[in-house]
C-alpha cells in the first residue's frame, strides 16, 4: 500500500475536497460503487487520496452534464479525457441556436438558490417575465437555470433540501405563467404531461408555457400516467393535443410502447409532441407514427399552429 491508497480522510474532509455533500458521496457509494472506503476501527469511513481524486473528477464531469450512472465505471484515464473533450466543445445557445443563455440572470437566480432565498428567486422571475419575450424567458433563462439546478444537485453542490425549495417556487411560477397567459376559452386545449416511468416534470411544465403564450389552453396532468389514462383524459376533456416530454431515464422499450400505444388509443385529430433527451433516439420510431418530436423549443413553437376544429 503506498501513499496514494492509504486511507486516512474522514467523509468531511472528502466532502470539503469535492464539492460533493456527504448524502451525494454516500449515494454514489451505494448505487454505483464508485469508491469503496475503508473502514476504521470505530466504524468511520476513511478514503485514499486516489479515492479523492476519482471523486473530484467524477463531480467535474457530471457538472459538465454527464450521467453519473453512464460514467461510475471508468478509470481515472478516461474520465480526464472525457472532461477534456467536454471542455472542448462549446456551449451551444438553448433553442437550437435561436436564444443564447442569459448567463446574468441564470447566475443570479442561483444565488439566490444556494441562499435559500426564495422569495428574491420569486420576484426575479417575475421581473424577468415582464422584461423579457416569452420565448426568450423559456430557452434562455428557464431552460438553462433548471439545467444548472440539476446539475449542481447531481455533483452535490446544491443539498437536496435547496433543489426541492427551489423546485417548489419555480413550479408555481411556471403554472402562474401558463395560467396567466389563458385568456381565451375557445381556444383548443393542450394537455401536458410525461408518460409512465418519467417522473422529472419541469419539461411538461414549460411545455405547457409555450403553448399558453401560442394561444392554447393548457392542463397539466402530472408525470409518470400510462397511456391509457393520458388517452381517456385527452378524449374527455376534448384535447386537440397531447404534448409530452421524456428527459430521464431513457426510454427503453416498455417506455416506447407507451408513447406508440398513446397514438393508437388516440384520433388523429389529436396531435401528439413528444421531447427531451429520453425522447431524442427514438425520433424515427416517434416519424413512423405520426408523432411529432421536435429537437428544440423553437421547432415545439412551430407544432404549435392553432389548428382548424373540424367537429
């Protein structure tokens, strides 16, 4: 055992080191084996520096945007490549290139996470809602803030009880401005929602503000409905479209089959739009079935054209 091995640092000094909360550091532990600490003789948790290292570079590349369940595995070698080739590609604006991230905004939002202030966080969207076009507070400051949130929560720089405050007020401002932007009743009617075994909502909830501001009439549904009760829902409230959004996990095949099973339960005078990353590798599967999968949020504003009511 050399130096580089040797386990001596408490789980606090490691938490210190990385960045990472020790909830995140014993999660990481538990699900994916990403260090295995020794144990000292009162039972304390005790890490190397080579465990450190691994943990640093680990928390680096998913502050990056990389899964950690997709890169638990690799060895030191490979992660450092793999953050270099990720510092290598530039950051490309939200929206397919239409709206650049409004880097002022997003950081002061997350000052006001970390702070736990909510009520500032609150009063900055607000104002940005006023200040900014719609489209523009969607991809540029909402978009990027909820990426940078999820982030920060999966390297465990923001402790879980922060992302669920911050979470709670910027879901009741999202409903707000869908709500707010509803004003006429004869309008067709959206429903938003994601299909069963997603559970990360924000993708609907934004979704849903689109189509406010495009003139729709929105209800959101919920994460994680199986197609049947999408489709009776869709057919008793008299939807003239169904969007949904699919971000983690991936869609595996079960998952396929319910968006597949949703078009066959469905008119096709009901419109379904399906998004986000869970989504994007099954685009040719989505076409076959006349679903629409738009990659960006300026092509989920093209799907948007209010269509003729032939009842």
């Amino acid at each position: 055992m050399n130096e580089l091995t040797k386990p001596r640092h408490p789980i606090r000094v490691v938490a210190q080191r990385t960045g990472l909360s020790t909830p995140v550091l014993r999660a990481w532990e538990r699900r994916y084996s990403v260090v295995i600490p020794s144990r000292s003789n009162g039972g304390q948790r005790l890490y190397s520096d080579a465990d450190i290292r691994r943990l640093q570079l680990l928390a680096t590349a998913v502050d990056g945007g990389r899964s950690i369940g997709l890169i638990a595995d690799l060895e030191p070698p490979q992660l450092e490549a793999l953050i270099d080739e990720d510092r290598q590609i530039p950051i490309q604006p939200v929206g397919g290139g239409a709206v650049a991230p409004d880097t002022e905004r997003v950081t002061l939002a997350l000052e006001h996470i970390k702070q736990m202030r909510t009520d500032a966080l609150e009063q900055l969207l607000m104002r940005s809602a006023v200040e900014m076009r719609p489209h523009e507070l969607v991809e540029s400051l909402m978009v990027p803030l909820l990426q940078e949130i999820g982030r920060g929560w999966q390297a465990g720089r923001l402790p879980p009880s922060t992302e669920h405050i911050a979470s709670v007020a910027i879901r009741r401002f999202l409903e707000w401005m869908s709500s707010t932007n509803q004003k006429d009743q004869a309008a067709p009617l959206a429903l938003t929602g994601t299909p069963a075994g997603q559970q990360h909502e924000f993708g609907a909830l934004l979704a849903g503000v689109v189509a406010a501001y495009e003139g729709w009439r929105v209800r959101f549904l919920g994460p994680d409905l199986p197609a049947l009760e999408i489709a009776r829902a869709a057919q008793t409230m008299n939807a003239r479209m169904v969007a949904l959004s699919a971000v983690h996990p991936r869609l595996d095949a079960k998952g396929v089959h319910e968006v597949l099973e949703l078009r066959r339960l469905l008119p096709t005078n009901i419109k379904i739009v399906i998004g986000g990353a869970a989504a994007e590798p099954h685009r040719d599967r989505w076409q076959e079935a006349d679903i629409l999968s738009p990659s960006t949020f300026a092509g989920f504003r093209d799907s948007l054209q209010i269509p003729e009511n032939k009842s």
